[in-house]
C-alpha cells in the first residue's frame, strides 16, 4: 500500500500542512523563517515562532507545494485562484518549477490536483517521480 504522509500544524488560526514527498529540499523555508521552520528540531514546524500573517507569506514561498495552509475557519485546503496564465521555469541546476493550477495524470491513470506551484524532477533521480524530491544536489545534476 502506497501512503502518502500530511502533517499538519496548527496555531489556532491557520494550519500548515507539510507534505514531505513533494518536497524539493530547497529549504526556503527555514533560510526565511527559521524561528519556525527548523529541521533540526523536532517537530521542525514551530508555529508559535512568529505571526500568522509572516507564516502564510513564508509558506507562500515554498517552491515544490510542499507545505501549504489553510485558515481554520475553512476547515479544508482550497486550491488557489490564479487569474495568471501557467508559468513553467526551469530552475538551474534544479527542478522545473510549474505555476498554477494543473492536473496530472500519473502513469497508472491516476490524477492529481495541484495549485500554486508543482515542482517535477530533471535530474531522473528522485524517488517519488514526476516530483522532485531534492535528489539533484546530491547527486550533482546540472543542466
């Protein structure tokens, strides 16, 4: 059985939601906010390290989708609504970054919604494939 690991944590206000097979490892998070963001710590999600407005901001920053938020009031995650056209770059040295709101469909017919930002390997390394998983600085991809 494959299963897929969500973490969520909560201030009260908001909840972040860390989904670590997405996760690029570009550590953004903890380079921007490392009063909450500490993955030398355990739990490596601090929320009480700062203000929810500067939390939301950060997360907004991650670039694989791996964490994202949801107010609790709303009591679920909502995709984002962009009025932008898809935006695709591709990141050097690093993973092709996709902006927007999109649909996969993986190999077994399976389809995933994605929103904000979705981060694919080019490096062909990763172990959790089309996603980047932060495989290329270890293994000293280059473009």
């Amino acid at each position: 059985m494959d299963r897929k690991i969500t973490k969520n944590y909560t201030n009260g206000d908001i909840t972040v939601v860390w989904k670590p097979d997405l996760c690029s490892h570009s550590a953004k998070c903890f380079n921007g906010l490392p009063e909450v963001f500490d993955p030398r710590e355990k739990p490596w999600v601090m929320l009480s390290g700062s203000d929810t407005n500067t939390i939301i901001n950060q997360v907004n920053h991650c670039p694989s989708g791996a964490l994202s938020y949801f107010r609790n009031k709303d009591t679920e995650e909502s995709p984002v609504a962009l009025t932008a056209e898809t935006k695709i770059e591709a990141i050097s040295n690093g993973p092709l970054l996709v902006y927007g709101n999109i649909l996969i469909t993986d190999s077994k017919g399976g389809e995933i919604k994605k929103s904000k930002v979705t981060a694919f390997c080019r490096c062909g390394q990763s172990k959790n494939k089309p996603f980047c998983d932060g495989s290329h600085t270890t293994t000293g991809f280059q473009d």
